[in-house]
C-alpha cells in the first residue's frame, strides 16, 4: 500500500479506469458474439448487427483502449465473416 498521497491517488484512479476499461471490452465481446449469432441466424439482416458493433470497436478505440490497427482488424474480419456467410 502506498505512503505518499500522490501515489494513493494514482491507486484510486487507476482502478476507476481499469474498471471503465473492462466494461468497453466486455461490451465490445458481447457485440461480437451477438452479430455471430445474427449471422448464424440469418445472414440478410446481420448488417444491423455489424454496424453495431463495428460502431462498439470504433469508440473502443477512440477512448485508447484497444489499439487503432487492432480495431481495424477485427472490424475487417467481421465484414469478411458477413460476406462468406452471405455468399452461401
């Protein structure tokens, strides 16, 4: 446990973002299975879904909690996985 007042704040505001940091993610996880699950149910209506969650990875991103090129990636993923199932 830290002495120096500074130090006991930067503890309390760390884990007020760790916190905040772990909700963006977790809601970002549940948007990606949620348009799995579109696109397993009917790949027509899942380009709802994707807008969704690519608009989830983009705020995601924005706030820096995940990686500018890995929300790219995983929205490019998404699409590909739409355009396969559409195809079939």
């Amino acid at each position: 446990m830290p002495n120096i007042k500074s130090a006991k704040k930067r503890v309390k505001v760390t884990a007020k973002k760790t916190l905040r940091n772990r909700m963006v993610k977790s809601a970002v996880r549940t948007s990606v299975k949620k348009f799995a699950a579109a696109v397993a149910a009917d790949p027509a209506t899942a380009n709802v879904q994707l807008t969704a969650t690519t608009s989830a990875i983009d705020k995601a991103a924005a706030k820096g909690i995940i990686h500018k090129n890995a929300a790219n990636r995983k929205k490019a993923r998404l699409a590909k996985q739409l355009n396969k199932a559409a195809a079939v």
